[in-house]
C-alpha cells in the first residue's frame, strides 16, 4: 500500500490582525444615534442656593416643629411631672393657701354631668363657683350655655358668665348681644369680659373698644363687670389704670404663685384640670379671698 502525503494542519488563511486602537466614529454620527437611544439632556437653569442658607432654613424648620411639640404635647404636662411640695387635687398640684376653688367652662367641656360634679363637695378642694361662656362677637353663642346656666343654679353653684371679646366687631353690638343672651339674677357673680386677642387694631383703639363694652355692660347690669385676661396681655395692652378699677380674673398657667404685682381676683391657673362629671379637661381656678367675700360679690 502506498504511503499517504501527510495532511498539513496549518492553517492557509492569513491570521487577522488587529489594530491597537479602536476606531473612533464619527461625531455626526455619533450625533444622529444618541436622540434615537436616550433623547437629548435638558440643561438645569437656576440659581444655586448656598450652603449656610440650606443649613439656617433647616435649623428654623427643626426649632419650629420643636417649639410647636413643646407648646402643644409636652407644655400641658410639665406641671403634672413636675414635683409637688404642695397638695395634689384633680390631677395638678393646686395652689396653696387658698381655700374658694371653682371651674370656667365652654362647649369644649362638651356634656357635664352636674349631679356627679357635685361629689367633689365632699373633697378637699370642694368647687364652689362656676363660670361659663354664653357669647363671642357679636352673633356667636355658646350652644350649651342655656343648659349649664340652669344646671349650675339648680345643683347650688355660685355662677359666673363671660362674653369673649372680638377687637374687630363693635363694641355696643358685642355688649347688646350679651345683654339679650345673658340675664343674671341676685346670687351670680358679674359678667365677665374676656379679651385674649387683639387683632389689627392698635393698643389704644383696643382699649376704648374694651372700656366701651366695660361702660355699657355696668349700665345696664348695675355693677362693675370683671375683666379676664393673661397677666401678660394686660400688662402690655390693657395697663392703663383705669383697666384696674375692674374685678380683675388673671389666667397664668403652670406656676407656683401669680407674678402679677397689682390686685385681683380670680387665678386661672390651669387648663389641664380632671374634673368628676367632665370628660375632658377643665380650668381651674381660685378666688383671692373667702367664701364669704366671694358671696359678697354676687349680685343683689
């Protein structure tokens, strides 16, 4: 048998060669791809804020939401877990040295159950006067005034009634719309203006609108109306003396002893009281004197 050529196994095609670089395409055509594949970048036009002005905006937002949980869940509380060097009663710690306790009320009180209220009698802080809101403005009544004004008289209680003032309605239509609501009788306290705001007005227009409801509700209910407002607010929108010649009922919550230097009243001196027959939280409040003086003061 003859012998066979030997097969070559090399390879007859001419082995590829490679450039060291990758060709480079086009810049039109790079141009025509790119919108198919991603579309064009929109370019950012704007000012850039600073930094510090970033950090100060973050701090005002955090310093704000701060103060507001402060104000609204942790300030209401703080006179509760604070120590009480005194005696406790409806869930604060009462002042001391005074022995006139009583409640003010409002249609945030929602439904009172009066027959219960008057198991606190038998405690040691016994409520022994009521005030109530019956107006604001000049169109506005408290819904459950009527009922609570004939309770509070029915289960023996020394009432009060309050209008809460609107430094942007007139004055005389505030104190007409009292006078309609309200009419006391021997036994209740006079009526009480509540002024809290002062809106747009000035200083001294609020104060000859106050002096001027103060004016026409002692002429018709023959008696010097009290004037409620924070220690605070009176001192510096109502600090003319003749503001002083009123029955004054000061709201200064969460302290020990009332900073006010003139002479008043009544002291609210707190809005988180637990009260037996109201469901939700009351002001508290004393009278500066005894329960005789307080009678004194009523009506005759």
């Amino acid at each position: 048998m003859a012998d066979k050529k030997p097969r070559n196994t090399t390879s007859r095609r001419k082995p590829a060669t490679h450039s060291a670089t990758r060709p480079v395409r086009s810049a039109a055509s790079a141009a025509n791809r790119t919108p198919a594949r991603r579309g064009k970048k929109k370019l950012k036009v704007g000012v850039t804020m600073p930094a510090w002005l970033r950090a100060m905006i973050s701090v005002g937002i955090i310093a704000i939401f701060s103060a507001g949980f402060y104000w609204f869940f942790v300030r209401p509380y703080a006179y509760r877990w604070k120590p009480c060097y005194g005696q406790k009663g409806y869930g604060v710690c009462m002042p001391c040295n005074y022995e006139v306790h009583g409640i003010d009320i409002s249609h945030y009180q929602g439904s009172i159950d009066w027959a219960e209220l008057t198991s606190n009698r038998a405690s040691r802080f016994p409520i022994h006067f009521v005030f109530m809101k019956a107006t604001e403005g000049g169109d506005h009544s408290d819904d459950t005034f009527p009922f609570n004004f004939e309770q509070a008289r029915r289960y023996g209680f020394i009432r009060g009634v309050y209008h809460f003032f609107s430094p942007k309605t007139d004055p005389d239509k505030q104190a007409d719309f009292f006078i309609r609501t309200v009419r006391l009788t021997p036994g209740d306290l006079p009526p009480v203006l509540d002024v809290e705001t002062i809106g747009k007005s000035s200083p001294r227009d609020l104060q000859v609108a106050v002096k001027t409801w103060l004016d026409r509700i002692e002429a018709h209910y023959g008696v010097k109306p009290i004037l409620y407002t924070s220690y605070k607010f009176k001192e510096r929108y109502l600090s003319d003396s003749i503001f002083n010649t009123y029955p004054y009922w000061i709201a200064h919550y969460y302290a020990d002893s009332v900073e006010y230097e003139g002479p008043w009243h009544f002291w609210q001196h707190t809005d988180v009281g637990n009260v037996p027959g109201i469901k939700e939280e009351v002001d508290l409040n004393v009278f500066n004197g005894t329960l005789e003086e307080l009678v004194g003061m009523t009506l005759r």
